[in-house]
C-alpha cells in the first residue's frame, strides 16, 4: 500500500489500479453513488478467482455500510449479489468502511433498454425478478428504499437481472442515521404517501417517516412505467401541478398503454397496480403479490406480448429505436451468451465463494458446517441433473398457458437468456404454408449458434421470422413456411444455400 505520505496523496474517491485494499487490488473504476464508490478488484493472491466488486465509502466511517452488510448477510436470492467480505481502508483522512460483492457484467435497465427493443413479455419477466428480489428483501424485514433503474443491471449474457445498492436500505430494530423527515431515496420514486407525510409533519422536529414495502413496490412501478414507455409517471411531488393525479381518490397515472400501444393488457394492468394511489391496493403490500403477476404476463400466450414495444427510426425519439444499434447490441449479446456458456473444468471444480480467503468471508463458516454443505449441494445437483425441465424460453416466442402450472414454474423462466434476435425487422423471407413445426432442424439449415441478423433458435436449428404475418402464413407457390405458436418462421441456411422445399 505505500508509505504513509505516498499514501496521503491517493484521493479516497478514485483510487489509482494496482492499489491494494488488504487483499483486494484496484483493477478499474465502475462508477460513483451517493455514498460509495465502486470499483472492479481481484484478490491479490488468487487472481484466477475473478472478478470482484468492491464498495468503497465516500465519506470515512459511514454506518450505512454496516447496515448494508447485514441486509446482504441475510438475503436469499439469485438477484441480489452476495456479499463476500468487508473491511476498513485506513487513509490518512480517516477510516473508510468498504464492502466486497459478486461482479455482475451487466447494464444498467434504462441503459440496456435503451439499446434494445424489448418486448412486453420480456419486460415483465425481467420486472418479476426484481420482484422477487424485493420478496427476499421483505422476508428478512428488510427494505430496499431506492429502487430505481439505475440500481438495476441486466446480464446480457444469461438475461438475468440484478438489485442492487442497498445502501439506502433498512431493517427493523437498526438505529436511525438522519435526522430528515423522509428516507434516503430519489424524489421522482418516491410513494404519494411519502410526500403527503412531509407535508403533514415538515415542522415536527423528531418524527420519520414509517417507509414500507409499500414504497419500494411504488418504486417498482415507475420504474416500470420508465421502462416501457421511456419516461416517467407525473411527479408525486405535492407542489408539482401534476401530482394532483395522485390525490387521494385521484385518477393516477394515465395508462402505460395509452402511451406503448403494443404494451400487452396484462403487463399494463400489472404496473398500473403497483402505482395505486392507496398503498395497500398494491398487491396488498406484498412483492409475492406483484412478482405473481409480473410473471404471469411474461408468460402469456397472446402474440402481441411478444412483439417489439417501440417502433423502429434513426432519430431515437421516445418510443422507438434504432434498428443498428439494436443490431450491434443483439451482436455483442449473442458473445456474451456464447463466452458464457463455456465453463472451464477450474470453474466448475471451484465455486466462487471458496475462492475468497475464509476469513475474509461473511459470515465464518467452521470446516466441518463447509463440508457438510458441500454435500447437500452436490447431492442436490445430481438430483437437479436427473430431473431438469427444458428451459422455458418465454423470451424467444409466445408460451402456451398451462392452467396446472404453478407460480414456481415461471420463476424458472425468470432467468431464461433474453433473446432479442427475433424482434429485429428482417427482409421478407417468403410467406409460408402451415405445416407444423418440425422436431429437428431441415437438411442443410444453420444450427446454432443463431446469431445472425434477425435469426431465432426453436427446436435445434435457427428460423428467421416472417414479420407482420400471422398463420395460416400462405402465399401462392411458397412452401417452404412453418406455423409456430402464432407467428410464420422460414428456416435460415447458410449464403448461397437454397432451401430443400423449392417453389414448382
């Protein structure tokens, strides 16, 4: 770490790479919240480990790090990074709390939609798991208090979704750390009620609002709003004109419909639930509630939830997108899958949280509870082998709705990969006939990997599908068409590769 007066010279709020935090060394800078800084590092003595992310506080000795510690402690969830250490940078300025989480390669939501065209099942199901992020949270007593897109990254390469930064987080029984009215949030999510509360007590000199998780699902719900139609809901704020919407017995928003045409009926309902004006309306304050329903809409079986939200142009106004770079994203996400999908013989053998030194973990673990666990899980993996479904790919193309399927049927889905080569306009390939689907894919048909523009994997080999038409898909003289679930697919071959069903 250097001597002292070297040491002195290091800004605290971005530190140089190679730099050294006990046994983490700086190895790049990610970006800067309203209390800490985070950073990609590595451990020193085992960079085959990967990867980590280290959260530094801005300010020496902020509490809200231990606070945030103990929620990331107790969390069960695969959408919320796991906390593997934390520690004390001492600088010359003070002592400076930090915390050591999993790397998520991710995007931040608005960003990646921004990129993207999505469509409403995709959103939904993407939604969902924020959801059950929240549910965790909530089972603990806990509360998140800042969910926002910013706080939310998509992995492209497995379609999953992470929240994250509970630093503005609470749990019942911690002590209060300010003296303001309201929380630590961002205004434009904050819940009708929230506001009315400090217009109510602005002059009562010790009272705090009782934030619930009612207010993280009202932040769940602009988020939402955001997400599909590219701006926000009107301002909560009392002494915006706007927010007379949100009075009580007021209208609300309009509907996100209204605004995304395409936005199927299920997934506007959804949001439109979150954003009630009285808070038990929202699913009765539960994320299972809303999580339910968030997955019941990534699931539907109407076309229409499968169809890209915004229009296609070249200016990128609200509401549309740029066909290029929608294309250079799909490209680079269709990497990612593929580098993802490769696990080496090191990583399988080795779990990343056994690459963290034991005392660095959180909580210590004895040898012998380590090995115990060990065995349940390999146990539980073999299990998993012997019975594992095909994966539910929602994304890819309508479901067909199974009235017995059970709720923790579509959480499976939840972290299927978001295909989004399908929604790309594509040159008409041809109308089709109706004939089924075949089990495998066409002599001479491209297999995977399907990452050519517009392509779409189904049954083992890549389709292009035939926009703006729906089954029967016939055309006089083309034959070489497949009906599947509600859309027209045209097998892709290679350049200069006829198909094997030639118009007579």
């Amino acid at each position: 770490m250097g001597s002292k007066q070297s040491l002195r010279e290091v800004d605290p709020l971005c530190l140089p790479p190679g730099l050294q935090l006990g046994p983490w060394r700086i190895l790049a800078w990610r970006g800067r919240g309203s209390y800490g800084t985070l950073y990609r590092v590595q451990l020193a003595s085992r960079p085959e480990a990967g990867s980590f992310a280290l959260k530094l506080a801005v300010s020496p000795g902020d509490e809200r790090f231990e606070r945030e510690a103990w929620l990331l402690q107790r969390i069960q969830s695969p959408h919320v990074p796991r906390l593997h250490a934390q520690g004390i940078w001492r600088h010359p300025s003070g002592a400076f709390p930090y915390l050591v989480m999993d790397w998520i390669d991710g995007e931040p939501l608005y960003e990646w939609s921004a990129r993207r065209n999505p469509s409403s099942a995709q959103c939904a199901g993407m939604l969902a798991q924020v959801a059950r992020a929240l549910e965790a949270t909530h089972a603990i007593g806990g509360l998140h208090r800042d969910v926002k897109g910013a706080n939310v990254l998509v992995r492209p390469a497995d379609g999953r979704v992470f929240l994250t930064d509970f630093g503005a987080g609470d749990y019942r029984g911690a002590t209060t750390l300010t003296s303001k009215l309201l929380p630590p949030g961002t205004p434009a999510y904050r819940s009708p009620e929230a506001w009315g509360f400090l217009y109510l007590f602005r002059r009562h000199p010790t009272v705090h609002y009782p934030a619930s998780a009612c207010d993280d699902l009202f932040a769940l719900g602009v988020m939402a709003y955001r997400l599909v139609t590219d701006e926000y809901p009107p301002s909560t704020h009392p002494e915006e004109d706007e927010a007379k919407v949100w009075r009580e017995g007021g209208p609300g928003p309009r509907p996100p419909r209204a605004l995304t045409a395409r936005l199927s009926p299920e997934l506007d309902a959804a949001i439109l639930r979150l954003l009630s004006v009285l808070p038990d309306d929202r699913f009765g304050g539960t994320a299972r509630g809303a999580a339910e329903a968030l997955i019941q809409a990534a699931g539907s079986s109407d076309p229409s939830a499968h169809e890209p939200l915004f229009g296609w142009g070249a200016g990128l106004p609200l509401r549309w997108r740029s066909v290029e770079v929608v294309r250079r994203a799909t490209e680079a996400d269709a990497a990612a899958r593929k580098e993802f999908e490769l696990p080496t013989l090191k990583e399988q053998a080795s779990p990343r949280a056994g690459l963290v030194p034991p005392q660095a973990l959180v909580p210590q673990w004895s040898a012998e509870l380590a090995v115990g666990f060990a065995g349940l899980l390999l146990a539980g993996l073999i299990v998993a082998l012997f019975y594992q479904e095909p994966p539910l790919a929602w994304s890819s193309a309508p479901r067909e709705h199974r009235a017995e399927e059970s709720a923790s049927v579509g959480d499976g889905a939840l972290s299927a990969p978001v295909a989004l080569e399908e929604t790309l306009p594509t040159q008409d390939s041809g109308r089709a006939v109706k004939m089924p689907m075949p089990d495998q894919p066409l002599d001479g048909q491209r297999r995977p990997p399907c990452n050519k523009f517009g392509e779409v994997l189904l049954n083992g080999g890549c389709w292009l599908r035939v926009p703006d038409i729906r089954p029967p898909c016939k055309e006089e003289g083309k034959e070489d068409g497949y009906a599947w679930k509600g859309a027209c697919y045209v097998p892709s071959y290679p350049p200069q590769r006829r198909p094997t069903s030639t118009p007579p």
